[in-house]
C-alpha cells in the first residue's frame, strides 16, 4: 500500500480505552495481521496517561506478525532515554525487528501537571531534541556524555548494540513551529494533523524536513456510498462532542486547535475534508471521504507538496483497508 518504495503507510492501534478489556488484547492482535496483510510498514501505539504500556502491546504486535514495525508512542516524561534505547537494543537484540519512536511533546497538560511536569509547550520540544540525541547515539554505538539542560549522563553505552540495519526510523509532531524545529534538528519526520490541501498549496512549504500526515479515509468505488459508511461509522454525538470541547480546555497542542478551526466548508464529494469525527471525539485525526477517484487525487496533491508518510486511523475492518488500498493505487497513478 504506497505511491512509491520512498512513501510509507503506517495503520494505527485501536487504544485502550476504546475497547472492552476482555477482547482487547485480541483487537491489537486482528488490527497487526490486517495492517500487515494490507503492506502497512508498520502501526502507530498511542500512548497516555489513560492508556495500557505501548511497548508491552509493541511486544504483542510483533509476536502475532513477520515484518510489521511498532511506531511506538515516546513520551519523555514517562521513560529516561537510556530505557527507551535499552527496549529498542533488546527488541532488536530478541526478534530482529526494526522499531519506529513517534516523539509526542504532551497534549493534555492535566496528564503532564500529575506527574510533576510544567514545562511550557515549546521547551517540551527542546527536551525531546536533548532527549532523541541521547537516544540515537546510543543506538549508533557510541559511548555517550551529555550534560544538558534536561539529562545528563556520563560515559554511556549501550548492551547489547543495535544491528545498524534495525535503527529506529522516527516521527514527531510537526504541527508547530517548536515541533518543526526539533523535527530538522533530529532528522525526525515531522507529521502533521493536516488542514485541506488546497491550503498547503498556497504557503511556502518548509525545506529540509521529511513530512507525514495523519489522516483517516473512507472510499468506495461510489462517493456516495462512502459518505453513508463514513456517517454510520461516525454518527452525530452529543457526548462526544462535550467531551471534544473539554478536551480542547485542558490541550495546548497547536494541532488540536487548528484542527478546531477548520471544518466551516461542508464536506462533500468536491470536498472530501470531513472533520465529524474529530469533532465527535471519535477519533484524533481528519477524514477524507468519497470515491476511490475523488480521495486519490487529494492524497496525490498532498504528495506532491512533499507529504511521504502517511499515519492512518485505526481500520474498522481488513476491507476497509483493502478500499483505502484501492485509493493509494490509484493515486499511484495520478503522480506518475
């Protein structure tokens, strides 16, 4: 599933706060094997104060599969950076499997303020860059001294090493400018909650970084019959939408209120941007919507601007999976 072998496509983890606990575990395990028999590179595992250890559920994704990467969720506050290269080495070390790390800066203060952390939002990104050095010198095999303003470490190597081959690729949230920054700094990918295309077109897009987007997409060969799967998946929620406006009180992710301000044009087949579901709660990320033509062409243009990962929302079923295939062949076409 991609445009070309420098375009990557990631599924995502259900979280586990969305599903009964009883069949959780089972849930990680079925979402793995589709994303691996749709040709993902690999699947997002959140993580947040209210959800179960993303390594962990990393462990069970690579059990259940043959080459399927965890894009593991990386909060500083949660790990020092010593343990993060440590699971990374021993993953390595014990299965041969690469990893990804996706940086996550904190978007719920209350989470960050429990645990003791206050730091402003744009300093949590100079401490990912102190944090994301450390770790990936490590990883190379050096022995590593640091005295920074967030860690400070003497003379520290890493055993086992890391098969230079299974090095971490890495993401981070590239929605700010703080998050920029870090991402051209650390030679992350910096993945965006994107706006309608139309609008990146208009602006200067920023050099030297690799970009992403995270995106959900329902197609069918009819537009129309994409739009009443969309809004069966996603209905109207007034409980969500409560929940929505609580969370926008107690966020300072720039994402999340950019995401907040869009959504005035109604989505339609011209305008596949649909934004229900965020504002529902019923997921993180905006949603393309309409025929297998109409949603390739929009993630043709999002590709041409530089956009070459693609973080997917968590599938609702193996054949939802083979539709948004459909969509990347056929956008294959389109950029070629």
């Amino acid at each position: 599933m991609s445009l070309s072998k420098t375009v990557r496509v990631f599924s995502t983890c259900a979280p586990s706060n969305k599903v009964e606990r009883d069949d959780y575990l089972d849930q990680v395990v079925r979402v793995a094997q589709w994303s691996e028999a749709a040709g993902c590179e690999g699947i997002l595992v959140y993580t947040d104060n209210g959800l179960v250890d993303p390594w962990l559920v990393s462990q069970i994704i690579i059990q259940s599969t043959e080459r399927l990467c965890p894009l593991v969720a990386i909060q500083p506050v949660y790990m020092h950076p010593y343990a993060v290269a440590k699971m990374i080495a021993t993953v390595g070390h014990l299965y041969g499997r690469r990893m990804w790390i996706n940086l996550v800066a904190g978007g719920f203060k209350n989470d960050l303020v429990a645990l003791g952390d206050e730091t402003p939002h744009d300093r949590r990104y100079d401490r990912i860059v102190e944090y994301t050095t450390i770790v990936t010198r490590l990883l190379n095999g050096e022995s590593v001294s640091a005295d920074g303003e967030f860690y400070r470490v003497s003379n520290l190597k890493m055993k086992p090493p890391l098969d230079p081959e299974l090095r971490p690729g890495i993401t981070i949230s590239g929605s700010s400018d703080a998050g920029l920054v870090a991402a051209k700094q650390i030679g992350a990918i910096a993945v965006q909650y994107p706006k309608p295309v139309r609008e990146y077109e208009v602006e200067a897009a920023p050099t030297g970084i690799d970009r992403g987007i995270r995106i959900g997409i329902v197609a069918r060969e009819d537009g129309e019959e994409a739009w009443k799967a969309a809004r069966a998946r996603f209905p109207e929620d007034r409980a969500g939408q409560l929940a929505h406006q609580l969370a926008m009180k107690v966020s300072d992710s720039v994402w999340h209120k950019q995401l907040s301000e869009l959504g005035k044009e109604p989505a339609s087949e011209d305008n596949p941007y649909w934004l229900r579901p965020f504002e529902n709660y019923g997921t993180f990320c905006p949603y393309l919507v309409g025929s297998y033509e109409r949603v390739a062409s929009e993630i043709a243009r999002y590709t041409a601007l530089g956009y070459d990962t693609f973080i997917l929302d968590v599938p609702e079923s193996p054949e939802e999976l083979e539709h948004i295939g459909e969509v990347f062949a056929r956008a294959t076409v389109a950029v070629s």
